[in-house]
C-alpha cells in the first residue's frame, strides 16, 4: 500500500516571484525560509510521487465548461506559460509526469464517487505550481509529478466539507490502490486571503489570515472544515482566499492533526496574505 | 462582490481566455486589435466597454473579475512586472477605490 511521507500548503501569488523586492527584506526572508524549509522537508521525505493540488485560474477551462478536478496524466509537465513567463521572472521548469500513478488516483477516487475531469495535454501553469516549485527549490527536483487543478472562482464551487471528504477519499485511495510501498508527498498551493481582479485587489485581510493559521495550527479537522467555510473564505477575499480549498483536501488526506505554519507574511504591495504550512505525517498516522 | 455575477456565456470572457493562452493571438492584438474583435460575437455594449477601456462597464457585463484583471494587465501591461503597474491602479480607480499604500 502506497502513503503519504508528506503533506504541506503554501501561497502562489505571483509577486513572491514576480515583484519580492516590492515587500520589506524581513517579510521576504521569512516567506522565502518558511518555503525553502517547505521544499527540504518534501525533499528528505524521498518521495517516489508528488500530488500537487492548485486551482485554475480561469487559464485551461473555459467559464462555461469547468470542471470541479482535473488531474493530469502526462508524462511531462512544464512551465509556466508563456504569457507568464515575463511576469513570474522564473527560469522554465519542467517535471515529469506519473501517468501510471494519476490514472489510478483518477480511477480509485471515480470508485470513490469523485468525478475528475482528464487532462492527457499539458495543463498551462501560471503561478499556480511555478512560484511554490520555485520558493521550495524542488523545479529540478525530477520528482515524479502529478498536478490536480480545482475549480474555486466559477460557482458552484465545492463545499469545504466536500473537498475534506475528497481528501480522505484519496487518502483510502493511496493506501489501497497504489503501487505497494509507493511515497506519496502532498502538496496544496493558494491562498490565504486576496481578491484577485475585485475592489479588494489591494487588501488583505490579515484578521482572517490569523484566524484561519490558527484554526488549523489547533483545532481538530472536522472543526476546521466546519468552521473554515468557503463562505467566510470568499467574504475573507472573493475570487482569491478560496484556493485554501485545496489545502484542505490535502489535510484531508493525511492524520487528524493540526498543521505547523512554517511563515506568514502579508507584504501589502503582494496583495496577498502569504502563508507556508506543514502536517506531520509520521509514524504514528492513521492514514 | 459575488462570483455570481459574471456571465460564463459573455463572447468578452472568451476573448481574454483565448487572449491569454495564444501568443500568436495576442500578437494579432497588439497589430490590429479590430481585427481581433471582429472574430468573436460582441455586442455593441461589450465592444464600447473593450474600445473605452472600460473595465467596469465590462464587470457590469459579466465578465469573470478575474479576467478582468488580467485583461487590464494584457492592455496595459506592467511597467516594472507589479500589479500596482497602471493596470490595478485603472482597474481600482474605476471601482472606486482609493490609491494602494
């Protein structure tokens, strides 16, 4: 049976890469160690597959055909995208795909009553992976890579309560119908609170941000979930705090326990609360 | 604001996600923008908003804030690679909001 050796969440937006001078020295070295100590823990874990989960920002599926998952089952994926590439100012990245792995990801979770879209091209990745590959230093990595982009801006959008249930699902779907004694790291990127293209795109919300590191550094999961609704994320920041859905089907897929945050950092001219965060899987998991 | 709002059907959202994923597209913008806007189904409405710059007529339309912000920034660009470039700060003034810190 395959498990998860590692499960961790960090922000995308794209100034971390694009514009990190625009932030103070301090805020940046912290964002930067809690990500590089993010990217050493993924790394020492030795994983033989790394499920990435992010959302898509309105880029590889159109406003009226957008699936809630999308997983990807090629054998290579690279980025970012050209029209971002000037933006992030990252080199290119590339990692290889795990098609064996993603297609039985997809087929253990479709058993499980959870539909994902397939996607056999390349996704195009703008922050969404580039800013976290590269803040973790693991874009030269080659681990074998999985990415799984989610729906959170085009209602209706799941529940949090979905998506945690989501993640056990996976969590099953690892232990049982994965390559025996395959290493599965985890990662969710997105969030803490923005509000990407609204009247709120120079806000952020740090009362919430705060809130919610401390909700999830204490409390047990189904008080998380329950208190940690897509709700308060969209009042928290519309558009933008939501993709801290994905980090809750990552915490879905790992032990009841509460996450570790690695750094928060809310630079105002990055216009987004920025947050690294980790979940211990050791030994003594029930997954 | 809601993510109810946009309308996933408005000929504009297409126009910015196909503008966003071809280069060769966003070249043929950038020689002749009407060229562009003749090959999508806009309404007068939405092509005034287009031609205007006006991002806030085209929210009112329906279009995905997102793709709004990131159609100021295709317009405008961004000087220095921030998004307090002169494409957020339009894009804010016509929200009505005041100046970034």
């Amino acid at each position: 049976m395959g498990r998860v050796v590692f499960a961790g969440a960090m922000s995308h937006a794209p100034a971390a890469t694009g514009w990190p001078e625009r932030a103070s020295e301090e805020e940046r070295s912290r964002f930067y160690t809690g990500a590089e100590a993010l990217g050493q823990e993924l790394l020492a874990a030795k994983p033989d597959v790394l499920l990435v989960f992010a959302n898509d920002h309105v880029l590889n599926y159109d406003l009226d055909n957008m699936p809630d998952l999308a997983i990807g089952i090629g054998d290579r994926h690279a980025g970012p995208g050209d029209w971002f590439q000037a933006w992030l100012k990252v080199p290119p990245w590339t990692l290889p795909g795990d098609p064996e792995t993603a297609r039985a990801v997809h087929r253990g979770l479709a058993r499980r009553g959870v539909r994902m879209a397939v996607q056999r091209d390349d996704f195009i990745y703008d922050e969404n992976l580039t800013v976290p590959f590269a803040l973790m230093h693991i874009a030269d990595s080659e681990i074998p890579t999985v990415p799984v982009l989610m729906n959170v801006s085009v209602p209706p959008v799941m529940s949090s309560e979905r998506v945690y249930d989501i993640g056990m699902k996976l969590r099953d779907t690892i232990a049982t119908e994965l390559h025996p004694d395959l290493r599965v790291a985890l990662l969710a990127t997105g969030g803490l609170s923005h509000e990407p293209g609204g009247p709120g795109y120079l806000t952020i919300n740090r009362e919430f941000d705060e809130w919610a590191l401390r909700l999830l550094s204490t409390a047990d999961h189904a008080t998380c979930v329950r208190e940690l609704t897509f709700e308060r994320m969209e009042a928290a920041g519309t558009g933008g705090t939501g993709e801290m859905l994905a980090w809750l089907l990552v915490m879905g897929a790992g032990p009841d326990r509460p996450c570790e945050v690695l750094a928060y950092e809310a630079p105002p001219a990055w216009r987004c609360g920025m947050g690294v965060v980790r979940w211990p899987v050791g030994a003594s998991s029930d997954a | 604001m809601s993510l109810e709002h946009f309308d996933a059907l408005l000929a504009t959202n297409q126009l910015i996600m196909d503008l966003k994923r071809s280069g060769e597209l966003r070249d043929a913008w950038t020689a002749d923008q009407e060229v562009v806007l003749s090959r999508y189904p806009l309404t007068g409405s939405e092509l005034a908003a287009i031609r205007a710059r006006n991002f806030k007529a085209l929210y009112d339309l329906g279009v995905h804030q997102f793709l709004l912000a990131q159609f100021a920034r295709l317009v405008y660009g961004t000087a220095d690679g921030s998004n307090s470039g002169r494409a957020v700060e339009i894009l804010m003034e016509q929200y009505g909001v005041g100046p970034s810190s």
